[in-house]
C-alpha cells in the first residue's frame, strides 16, 4: 500500500475531502517522515509540530461541520525560510536573524494558511537567497536526496530536498536568478518562477526587488499548478503586484497531461544549448531526448537565436548585488536582529558595522561590496546603468523569439547535483549554475522546470531539468507544455523520484 | 576591454567595507580583494555591448505608481512590533550613541 507520505498533493486532497484519511493522520505521517529523514537531508530550519497538527484539526473540523474545502486543504506544505510568517522564527538563512520571529504574515503565508493548507515548517536555504548550493546558509548545508554527499541546489534548497524526499508534497520557493528552477532541476521536482508581479513579495525578505518573486514546488506539474493557483494574484500590499488576476494554470496542467503538443511551436535557444562548452554531455544529452519527446507529441521544433542571453551572466551579478547592497541596508542592529558592540563605548555607526560583520556570511558581504562599488560615482553609467540596458536587450530577444514560437525551452541548468564543498571557494564557478536560468529572470518572464531524464556522468545517475520559458503572464504555457512532457515521460521511463535508492525513499 | 579595467585594491575593498558598514578583518581583506577583482573582471564584459541608444529596464513588468484610498488603518500592536528588537527603552527603539566624542 502507498504511505500516506508519497500521494502527490492532488491525490491527498482529494482523500482528505472524501474522508478516506483525516487532515491529522496525513500531517501526522509527514511529521514521522520528517523525524525519520531529515536528520540525513536537513532540509528543515524549524519545524512547527504542534502548529501543523492544530492547522489539520482545524481543517477536518471543518469538513465534519460541512463546509466546503479548498483544492488543497489539509495537504502539507514546507515554507522558505525568506518569507515572513507570525509567530514562526523567520531568518532567511542568516544569522543577523536568528532568533527574530515576525509579528505579521507574509501574503504568500496568508494565501497559502486561508486555503488550508498545513505548514508544517521552515526550510533551508542559502543566507538571504544568495547562492546556487544552500551551503551559504548560516546553520547547516541541505543535503540532496539523490545522494546525500551532493548539494540540493539553491537558494531554495531546503524546499527543494522536502519534496524530493517526500517530507512534504509541496513547498514554496523563490526564485531570483534560478533559486526555484535549478533546485527543482537538480532534485528532480517541478519548480516554477511565476511571471514577475504575479505573486506577491509583501512579507519576501527581499534580496533583489526588481527580480524576487515566488513559487511553487511539487513532484507533478499538477500539484505545482495547484499551489500557483493558491499563491498567484494581485495584492495592494506589492505596488509591484500585477493588478490582473492571472491565467488557469491549473486547467492548462490538465490539459497538457492528456500529451497532445500539437501546433505548438517550441524554440530551442541556441545559445543555452552549450556550444561554447561549459555543459555537460549528460545533461546535453537529456535536453536532446526531451527536444524529440516533444516533437513526438506534436510540437513543432524551431532553433531560435538569442544572442544577447550570453550577456546575462554579467547583467545579473550586477544587478542583483546592487540592489541587495540597498535592500540589505535595513539590518542595521535597532529594530530586529542581531546587534554586536552595544557596550556604552560604541556609536551606533560602529555598533552596526560590527554587527554586520558577525550577522552575515562571505557571499553576503561579498555582494554588498559589489553592490556598493557598482553604484558608486564614477561607476554607475558602466556598470549598474549598463547592465540595466543589457535587461532591455535580453527582453527583446524574448520578444523577438516569442512572434516566432510559443515556448523556448533549454535545460535548467548546465550540470547536474555537485558535491558539497566542491565550489564554494571559487564565486564564479558557483554563478554558472545560473546560466540557463538568468534570461527569464531579467526579463521578468514566466519559467518552469520538469525533471527530463538521469545522467550518471558524475557517478550516481542524478536528475535533469528541462526548463520551459514563455511570455509574461503566459505561465499557462508552461504547466500546459511541462504537463504533457512529464506524462510522455513517465510513461516511457516510470516516475523519476522512484529511482531514488537512499533513504529507503519509495517504493 | 575587461583588461582595461584597472584591478581592485586592497585599499579599495577596505573603503568599500567601509561604505558598506562591514567591519571586515584583515583577513577577510585578503581574500575578498582577489574574489571581487575576478567577480568584477567577469561581469566588466557587461561594456562590451553597444548600448548607448538603448534606454535601461528598470523592472520587468512597465509600473505605474499605484494610489490607495487615504484610510485610517490599524497598525501592528507596539508590543508586537518592539519584540523583535535587540534593545527596548520605555517603549521605544534604544539606539547607542549617535555622535561620537570628536563630535
């Protein structure tokens, strides 16, 4: 018999509303699982027993008392730790937080706890958002289910490794450069980057405000399209909050299981496909696979050119630190947090350089002085200025490309799952794992990644990601494109998280 | 044109720190100066694309400003607000000193 612990979240609603199992037995099996994984995975930076055991009571109070549930009420779901929730400890992986506990909710931990969803808790993730690995959080590093010696990618890290190993069937991801995608990527789960302003940053711990947004994480494409669904919407909390309630994404995900792709046109970017070199064979040849299964569905394959993407490495890492040296200017040691050196012979000045000095890691500081040299006289026109018209160039190529096709897809990202501690000393060999990733961010569009295949290029055969991009508010396109891709293949090759082989994981 | 770049200096990083209220040790000197310089010399690439007429792209998504109705609303409880803070003096923020001595 299936445990409770491995239904994907549609299912488990589902049994929940019929009354086949209560909201408490399936919170109840996930704690259990919680307590026998995550010692191996640490995916977890707090976990709220009592919290999530009142949250499902309250959820089968209501189905006895008749009321109608929500399409996800009493499933459980992991939160990262950079969105705010009241009465939780919230420290987005740093330690200039640790401790704080918000005193209000996040729209994200609103939408999300209205539906009646079960929190079960706090998940890892690189310090502030900042990393590609999740070893830049300031506790501990996650460990990938696939193989416990390897990293669960990042930032969203700790949201990723809960769903792949079956702590929780849904999570909440946000996504900057990548921080969603190429944990999904690598983990072999469905991530997806909403179209920016789609969801809400009211209560995000922000990091880049141009490019931050939040979303979902599950093991089918489905379950991520409910989630969406969930957190998507206009909020007058976010004057960047789209004011248009966005497309069903939910219907295009059960449109595209039924694997029909006929008359859409998919573009494969020739500039993420690794012609330059830097990407390995494995997944290369994943992608191809994933390229022809689509055409097998009908879709019509064209080889699209954006050649300003190879700019948006730099763009990137010029942008984000600039806006996070601002961002990241609030913990100054007064209102909340840490505060080193308030000892009666220090000003406030030197009170709070101290204090974010011992608050915030390497990768931190190293982007506030990016930043800070970025904005600086002298150098804003070449730098910050420059990469902001770079953004304008990468959106156009997007525009071009989307006259052409419906989607462009590309894989997640050039690698698979790397060994923990193999790239943290060298900055730039951890940014590339962005790669693929950046174009979508920069240009605000819409992107989500299907786990496409295993290489064992590396050793243990480790999951792949395709990454399916489309036009903003266009995020149909994506659960409705990656929806018939994931039932092509787990037709053809069985359910990917099945061949997990530590942890005991599935059966 | 990275190579016309001239290099980060110690000294700079330090001015840097400074700036950014980093109260950074020697060591951290040493090994955040060559970090930046060869994070700097990747993304100074960024120069190489002719740009001059194209306007920047602050957000994705083209913002308008956005007005709300001028309502009294209910803020968060002082309490609630003041339990997060390192330091609280009669109900308020305390801060250490602002000016220093020479001041």
């Amino acid at each position: 018999m299936t445990q409770l612990h491995e239904l994907d979240a549609a299912s488990t609603a589902a049994a929940i509303a019929s009354g086949e199992v209560s909201a408490i037995e399936v919170t109840q099996a996930h704690l259990d699982r919680i307590t026998a994984v995550d010692g191996d995975v640490r995916a977890f930076l707090h976990v709220d027993t009592e919290g999530a055991l009142a949250a499902a009571n309250a959820v089968d109070e209501q189905r006895s008392a008749g009321a109608a549930l929500g399409p996800l009420a009493g499933v459980p779901l992991a939160m990262k730790d950079v969105v705010v929730t009241k009465g939780l400890p919230t420290t987005s992986g740093s330690k200039i937080l640790e401790g704080w506990v918000p005193p209000y909710d996040a729209t994200v931990t609103r939408r999300v706890l209205d539906a009646g969803i079960v929190m079960l808790g706090k998940t890892n993730m690189d310090e502030f958002a900042m990393g590609s690995s999740t070893e830049n959080s300031a506790y501990h590093p996650t460990h990938n289910p696939w193989d416990l010696s390897r990293v669960p990618g990042g930032s969203s890290g700790g949201s990723a490794a809960a769903v792949a190993a079956f702590e929780a069937p849904l999570s909440i991801g946000t996504d900057t450069g990548g921080s969603i995608r190429q944990p999904a990527a690598v983990t072999g789960i469905v991530g997806h980057k909403p179209t920016y302003g789609a969801v809400s940053r009211y209560g995000l711990i922000a990091f880049s405000s141009s490019l931050d947004q939040a979303g979902p994480f599950g093991r089918t494409v489905l379950d991520a399209a409910l989630l969406h669904e969930v957190i998507a919407g206009p909020d007058p909390l976010d004057s960047t909050s789209i004011p248009q309630p966005g497309p069903d994404v939910v219907a295009a995900a059960r449109q595209g299981a039924r694997g029909d792709l006929a008359g859409v046109r998919v573009g494969v970017v020739r500039e993420l496909t690794g012609a330059g070199g830097g990407y390995q064979q494995g997944v290369l040849d994943c992608f191809r696979a994933a390229v022809d299964t689509l055409a097998g569905l009908g879709a019509e394959i064209v080889e699209v050119s954006c050649p300003n993407f190879d700019y948006a490495l730099a763009a990137y890492y010029l942008i984000a630190p600039s806006e996070c040296s601002s961002n990241l200017a609030r913990f100054d040691g007064v209102r909340y947090g840490l505060r080193v050196g308030d000892d009666g012979s220090h000003s406030l000045e030197e009170v709070m350089s101290l204090t974010r000095e011992q608050g915030f890691g390497a990768e931190v500081k190293r982007r506030i002085m990016i930043g800070t040299y970025a904005l600086s006289s002298g150098y804003y026109d070449a730098y910050y200025g420059q990469a902001q018209k770079v953004r304008t160039l990468i959106a156009r190529d997007f525009a071009a490309a989307f006259t052409a096709v419906d989607v462009l897809v590309s894989p997640t990202s050039p690698f698979v799952a790397f060994g923990i501690g193999e790239r943290v000393a060298d900055p730039m060999a951890m940014y590339v794992n962005d790669l693929c990733t950046l174009p979508a961010s920069l240009a605000g569009t819409p992107a989500i990644s299907v786990p496409c295949g295993l290489s064992d290029e590396t050793g243990p055969a480790l999951p792949v990601g395709l990454q399916i991009m489309a036009p903003a508010m266009a995020d149909d396109r994506c659960y409705r494109v990656g929806a018939a891709f994931e039932a092509a293949y787990t037709a053809a090759n069985g359910f990917i998280l099945k061949q997990i082989s530590q942890l005991g994981a599935v059966r | 044109m990275s190579d016309e770049r001239p290099t980060l200096t110690r000294d700079e990083v330090a001015h840097l720190a400074q700036l950014a209220r980093l109260a950074v040790t020697d060591d951290e000197l040493d090994l955040f100066a060559g970090q930046l310089d060869v994070i700097l010399g990747a993304v100074a690439r960024i120069g190489d694309v002719a740009a001059a007429d194209i306007p920047p792209t602050s957000h994705a998504v083209p913002l308008q400003n956005v007005f709300r109705a001028d309502e009294v609303r209910p803020s968060l409880p002082r309490e609630d607000v003041l339990a997060g803070a390192p330091a609280v003096e009669d109900s308020r923020f305390r801060v250490p000193q602002i000016l220093g001595e020479e001041e």
